[in-house]
C-alpha cells in the first residue's frame, strides 16, 4: 500500500507541478487586475546588467507570480481561508462585524509641528483665496472624513483607529483656516452632531455614501447660496430630486480587496443610490475636452452586475465640464480626490457651468492658470481629511 | 533563487526534474552534470556575479585538495592543505568581514576607510564544505575527489548550496559515484520538501511578521506582552525557517539519491544549553567540535584551556553567523552558558525535575534569540527591561492582543510542531499496524498532509511576495 502511496503522491506532485508552468506560459496576459486595481508585471526584458545583478530574476519572479494560472483563484482562496479563520486583519483591512475599516500601524508620533503645518497649509489656502478673490470669484473648502475615521469608534479595542491624529490635525487645520480667514465646511463635525449615522458612509468602501455625498452638498450649498446672495443661487433640494437605490451588488473598494466575499453580520449590504433631478435640466458633458454622453451616472446595463463607487461621474477624470446653458446662473470649479464625484451629480443642477479637475490626473494647466482663464464664481476644494496637509496632487495648487 | 519561490517551484524544479529523469540522460556522470549545471543557473538567479567566486571556490578546494592527497610528502600536503585553508578563510574574510573589520578600524584609525564587498549567498556554508574537504583529505578520512565534475557538484549541489546543511564530503563521497534514485525515494523526498516548504511558508513567514512588528515598535510604545511574543515569535520563526530548509534541502537530496545527515532533532525540547547545541544546527556544531573544538585540544587539556578553548569556538560561532558584534555576543553567551553548564550548575540542573530543566533550557535559548535578532546591544536592554516590566506602555498592550489573534492558528500548529508531536503519533498508530485504519494512515496520511500543506503554501506564495530567508545572510 505504501508504493501506491507514493506512486498516486508522485502523479499528483507531477500533474501539478507541470501543468501549473505550462497554464502559465499558455494564458500568460499582461493588463490589469481587477480585483487589485493595477497593472499586472510585465516579463522584464533580458539584458546583461541584469542577468548579472540579479535584478532581472527577480523581476521575473514578481512577474510570474502576477501571472501564474488561476491567480485569482488562488487569492479569493486564500482570503477566503483568511476570513474563515477569523482573523481581525486580512488583505490589510480591518475585518469587523457590520463594516470593513483600513488598517493603522501601532506608532505614534509628535504632534509638535501639527500647528504650524496646518498654519502653513491654510496660508496657502489663503493665497488661493486671495487669487480667486482678484478675478471675482469665491472659495470654499470641503473637509471630509474617510469612512475609517467616520467609524472610527468601530475598530476591536485592540485595534489602532488613530484617531488622536485625526481630530488633532482637523482641529488644528480648522482653527488655522478659521485664522487666515477661509471658509472651511468641517463635514466630520456636522456628521458627528447629527450622531455620525451609519448611512452616511459605505461599510465596504472608504467613500461616504451618496447620501453622506447629498448631507455635504446640503451643507456646502448651504453656506454658498447664504454668503453669496449676488449670485442668485437657488439649490436644489431634497424634495427636487428623485431618488433611486441601484439593485446591483456593491464592489466597494475594500471588498474588492476581500474578493467580494465579505458578508456583514447583519446581512445589510451597501448599495449605490442615485438622484435625478425631477425637473429635467439638458446639459452637455466633456471630459478632457472630448464630448461625452450626458449623464453624470455609468449605470450598469443589468441588474446584476457588480457596480462600484465609479458609477458617480464614471470614476476619477483629469476634466470634466458639464454645460446645462443658464446663463443666468453663476459657474462653479470643483477640484479634489474622489470625495468631489457624488458631489459632483448634484453640483451641476445648481450652475450655468460646473467645472471639474482633478490634479492627480490632469497636468496641462496649474489651479491658479486654470483660474484665471475661466473665472469661475464659486471655486471649492474637496478633499479627505488624511489630506489636509498634503501639498501634493489636489494640494499643489500652484 | 530560494526554494519558496513560484520560479523555483513551477520552473526549476520540474524542469530539473523532467531533464534529470530523462530516459536519455541515464549515466551517473551526465546526470551529475546535469545537477551542477542546474546548481549553478539556482546559484546564478541571484546575480552572475556572484558565480566567479563560487567557481574560484570550487578550483581552490579542488585544487588543493588533489595536493593535499596521501602519496605526496606530509610537509608538502599539509602545506597544501594550509595554502587551500587560507584562499577559504581569505575569500570568507574578503566578503563577509572586510566591511566589520574596517567600519571598527575606521572607528579608532580615521586613515581607514569601510571597505566591502557584496556578501554571496551561501558563502559561509560552501566555504565550511571546502574547509571540511580540506581537513579531511589532510587526516586521510577522505579520498580526494579526482573528477572536477563530481568536486563541483560537492561544493554547488543547489539543495545545500546556499543554506546548509553543512555536509561532509565524506557523507556524499559514494553518493556521487554510486546512488539509486527511486520513485519511493522520490516521492519521500518530495514529500520532505513539501513539509519544508509548509514550515517555512505556513509558520515561519507568519511568525516574523509578529518579531519584525515587535522589533520595529518604539520602545515607548512597546509593551511587556508584546515584548515577550516578539521573541517567542521570532524563536519560532528562526525554527521553521532554517529547519524548513534542510526539510527541504535534505528531500530535494533524496529525490536524487543522496541522503544528507539530519540538521535538527526538535531543539525546543532540549533540557540543557549543551542538549539544545546538540539539535539545533547540528552540521554546524558537528562542524565547529570536529574542526576546531577538538583540534584545539578539546576537554582533554587543563581547564583554564578547556575554557579559554569554548570561548573561541562559540565566540566564532557566533561571528561565523554575521559580521556584528551582537552575534558574537551570542555566541559568547552560550560559550557562557555552557561553560556554566559543564563547570558549575550542570550537575543541579540535572537533578531539578524534568518540566524545570525544559523551562530553564527555554528561558537561555529565548534570550540567547533576543540578542541574536536585536539591532544592536542598546536594543537588547531595552527589550530586557520592557519584558520584566519595565515597559512605559504597560503590560499589556493592544497590539499583541491582534498579534496573538491574527496568528492564533499558526502560534498553535508552531507550538505543535515544534514538539515530537509527530514521531508520538508515528509511534501510535505503528503499534496498531495491524488495523486496517492506522495502516491506511501511515501510508496515505504523509501523502495527504503534504499534498495539502503544499497546496496551502503555494496559496500563501502567491499571496504573499514575503519569503526570504533568515539563513540566507549567513
């Protein structure tokens, strides 16, 4: 019995170690992962610099592990196993009962040079006021929590939230911006009066929700209209649009990294609202200035499909303009991260013309020449509040 | 290259094996030279230019060894054998040291300069094959090998080659000449290789994953608890790793007829610092007490020199492991320790009950890792002072509670494994061969556990691009 043993072993090793490289070779591909969201690595080219560092095997190692067969396979079976063991931590999200939280590290640092960062970030702001000021228009910026400092009082006891950086650094940005004079909305703490209620933000994704998108446009619009009776703003309300819950399941962005297959404790899973305006407004679009469809939604064509946050505005653009021809009423420029793209599917209602940039994608122009060719009334800043300090991408204005 | 890779696995190897077994390639010495051919594209995937040393290696130890060889005048061999010691030592010191030697000059000679170069993988372990061939065929225990072919396989063959276990040419002598490969030795090969990849990749890659957060933290933010599973983490994960490796290194050997001697015995069973030194590594410790240890006199000179004669060779045990001063301060503590052993407190120990001389055995091997994983000396008190309660973060902090729940599943199987747990069950069911039952699972059960173990690392593998090795610096 023991040499059949070791004969069906040796079949098995075989099958599986030789078929796995041949797989391999026959389905390599290289593109995009989905679940991942980057690009797989490409075979290196062979050159002798590198076959005698060393560093071409070890890009093909990182290349054959990106492509060996059955890869995602193999990664939703090993998340699975992860969640199925029941660990707190797996594909570096926090894995709670009703909602999946990004991973903090156990360090701390000094907060000593927390105020005179945040006095230098809203000098800066200022600066930009002052800019959007000289060709006639008015700034405001949005602070928006991420869905983990949103649900920070979720994360195991034992698990780092970090929340001491986080309110600090709010604190001190909004006391600076306050200094320097810059109207700033603190969505966090308009959020944690009305008791941070968990519809606002997704659990499976670190964006709010769309109607966490509609509570900030409430405040937003708000304070624009008040402070700038000149305009003439009138924004919608509530009861102007209609609203609709997608049936799709939900992709977000962190159980996109769990393969899908996290399922909350309670059997409540996210879902992607959208709101029309119930009086039908014509617009026109261009991203990057190239016609496209007028719609502010990419709606799935079924409705089973899997959709994710990039259902508002289609995701992340460099430009988009959207033209609804109402002259009459005043053009806005919204930049930021991806917290700017629900927003952006209420904004426009309000505006003759919205303008949208993202500097993390678009470089043909800087903010301030942006500004000064198209003078937009309004200019608002969206931006999450990891990266409130942050000089780079939307923070780098000049 | 190293065994846990998907290159290795899925490229190398089952070409290596598809090439090897070839009905075409049948004589020992193509198949010999096929081995060394493959021993040197392993060797080579970290870089060509680490080849031209292993190939000045091989000629020095070949060279030297045919003119160390008996039927030539003793002084003439054994100044051959000195010469070929010295290129050994010279290139070991060349690319491991020089840097150490001149960072510590420069420290008190501002005309010196760091000098170094890059280590080789594996460079103190064929280094210690040449030395051991060497020093053999100067004794007269080993013919020298007269084949270049077979003298290159020796130093290079790839399942020892960068890693260990540190085997005697005299081990693998009739091997290269003579050897049966069979499908059962195959398969009990592949089998070892498979519970040596699952150690490596199931435990030992998760456990450093708890050291490296635990020796990585601040010490203002480290806590007691914390402290103390970093280092239990860490003396798990130095287990699985180097022992996983010679699981490996000794199956790959059996897959093609060489059979290398064992290079652990469940060491964290030891119930004395001399039984720890007697599983743990034991090619190395082998190596040290036959080359140095006894040629030193061993314990049959007076004792001032028995001792003066454990402090060098432990002292270099340590320092044979990395060129910095915590690692010979390791071995300086365990020569310590052992000289206390033989000299002083042996004979207590002995007579304390069984569990205390486990838990006293535990308790140097633990600090004996704390000094052997620490950056440096100030590193070692911190950890020192923050285990026994020193910790400003308190005793319990929430980061070990995470650590411990992430991997409560492998600390588990870590523990297990890390016991004869295995032998015992062997034992068991060979008692009760005679079921039906405990016969099935002696012969499927190896073969299912290694199929699934393997199946689960290649999971993690391709998770996970975490997967040096710790012995790989060495």
């Amino acid at each position: 019995m023991r040499q059949i043993a070791n004969r069906v072993f040796l079949l098995l090793f075989a099958l599986a170690f030789l078929t796995v490289p041949l797989l391999t070779l026959a389905r390599w591909k290289d593109g995009p992962s989905f679940y991942e969201q980057r690009m797989l690595t490409a075979m290196p080219a062979l050159s002798a610099d590198g076959v005698w560092s060393g560093d071409y095997f070890t890009a093909a190692e990182q290349a054959l592990s990106d492509h060996v067969c059955g890869r995602d396979r193999i990664l939703r079976a090993d998340t699975a196993l992860d969640l199925a063991a029941g660990r707190p931590k797996v594909n570096n999200l926090v894995v709670g009962s009703d909602v999946l939280l990004s991973v903090n590290g156990y360090s701390r640092w000094s907060l000593a040079s927390l105020d005179s960062q945040a006095e230098a970030a809203a000098r800066r702001y200022a600066s930009l006021r002052k800019l959007i000021g000289s060709q006639g228009g008015t700034f405001y910026y949005v602070g928006v929590p991420l869905q983990f400092t949103y649900f920070s009082d979720r994360y195991p006891s034992y698990m780092e939230n970090r929340v001491w950086h986080t309110d600090a650094v709010r604190a001190a940005f909004s006391s600076a911006m306050e200094q320097e004079g810059v109207p700033f909305i603190d969505v966090y703490s308009a959020f944690a009066q009305e008791g941070k209620p968990d519809y606002l933000y997704f659990r499976t994704d670190h964006h709010y929700t769309f109607e966490g998108a509609f509570a900030a446009y409430e405040l937003l619009m708000d304070r624009v209209a008040r402070e700038n009776t000149a305009l003439s703003l009138v924004p919608l309300g509530r009861e102007d649009f209609d609203f609709t819950t997608l049936p799709n399941p939900f992709l977000g962005s962190s159980n996109r990294r769990l393969y899908h297959l996290w399922k909350s404790s309670d059997g409540r899973e996210d879902r992607v609202e959208i709101a029309v305006p119930r009086q039908s407004i014509p617009f026109s679009r261009e991203d990057s200035g190239k016609s496209s469809d007028a719609s502010v939604f990419s709606l799935p064509t079924d409705s089973a499909g899997l959709i994710g946050y990039d259902v508002y505005m289609g995701g992340d653009r460099a430009e988009t303009v959207i033209r609804t021809n109402r002259p009459e009423l005043p053009s806005v420029l919204i930049y930021g991260d991806s917290f700017t793209n629900p927003l952006e599917t209420l904004l426009w209602t309000d505006f003759d013309e919205t303008r949208s940039l993202d500097f993390r994608y678009y470089s043909e122009k800087t903010l301030g020449d942006y500004i000064r060719q198209y003078r937009p009334d309004v200019v608002i800043c969206v931006r999450d509040e990891s990266t409130f300090l942050s000089e780079s991408g939307n923070g780098a204005w000049r | 290259m190293v065994f846990s890779s998907l290159s290795f696995l899925f490229i190398f190897l089952p070409l290596l094996l598809a090439v090897y077994f070839c009905p075409l390639c049948r004589s020992r010495r193509s198949r010999n030279g096929i081995l060394l051919a493959f021993s040197l594209v392993f060797y080579g995937c970290g870089g060509w230019r680490a080849l031209p040393l292993l190939a000045a290696s091989v000629l020095i130890n070949y060279i030297f060894g045919l003119l160390s060889a008996p039927g030539r005048p003793e002084r003439f061999r054994s100044a051959a054998c000195a010469v070929g010691t010295v290129c050994n030592l010279g290139l070991l010191f060349l690319f491991k040291y020089l840097g150490f030697v001149t960072e510590n000059l420069a420290r008190v000679l501002p005309a010196v300069h760091r000098q170094s170069l890059l280590l080789p993988v594996g460079i103190s372990f064929f280094t210690f094959q040449g030395l051991s061939y060497l020093a053999d065929i100067r004794r007269g225990t080993a013919e020298p090998e007269r084949s270049l072919l077979n003298a290159a396989l020796y130093l290079s063959f790839f399942p020892k080659l960068t890693m260990g276990p540190i085997v005697r040419f005299g081990d693998m002598a009739q091997e290269l000449h003579r050897r049966r490969e069979t499908a059962d030795e195959a398969a009990l090969g592949l089998q070892r290789f498979l519970f040596g990849l699952a150690k490596k990749v199931l435990l030992a890659n998760q456990f450093s994953r708890i050291a490296d957060a635990a020796f990585a933290q601040s010490p203002a933010l480290l806590s007691t608890s914390m402290a103390w599973l970093g280092v239990i983490a860490y003396t798990l994960q130095i287990y699985f790793d180097f022992s996983g490796y010679s699981d490996m290194a000794i199956g790959l050997g059996r897959v093609f007829g060489f059979h290398f001697p064992e290079n652990f015995n469940y060491p964290y069973i030891a119930r004395s610092v001399t039984d720890f030194w007697r599983r743990w590594h034991i090619s190395l410790s082998t190596w040290f007490r036959d080359y140095l240890y006894i040629p030193l006199g061993g314990s049959r000179v007076p004792l001032g020199r028995q001792i003066l004669n454990l402090l060098i060779v432990w002292t270099l045990t340590g320092f044979w492991h990395g060129a910095s001063w915590t690692f010979m301060l390791w071995g300086f503590y365990y020569a310590l320790l052992l000289i206390g052993e033989r000299y002083l407190w042996g004979g207590g120990l002995r007579r304390l009950p069984v569990w205390t001389q486990h838990l006293c055995a535990m308790a140097a091997v633990l600090f004996g890792w704390l000094i052997f994983r620490a950056s440096g000396v100030p590193q070692i008190l911190s950890f020192l002072k923050i285990m026994f309660g020193g910790a400003a973060s308190g005793a319990l902090g929430g980061q070990a509670v995470y650590e411990l729940l992430e991997y409560r599943w492998e600390l588990a199987a870590g523990i297990l494994a890390a016991l004869p747990v295995r032998d015992a069950l062997r034992r068991r069911l060979e008692r009760r061969r005679d079921s039906r039952l405990c016969a099935a699972i002696l012969c499927w059960g190896p073969t299912a556990l290694a199929l699934a173990l393997g199946g689960l690392a290649v999971l993690r593998l391709v998770e996970s691009g975490f997967n040096s090795f710790i012995y790989f610096q060495f």
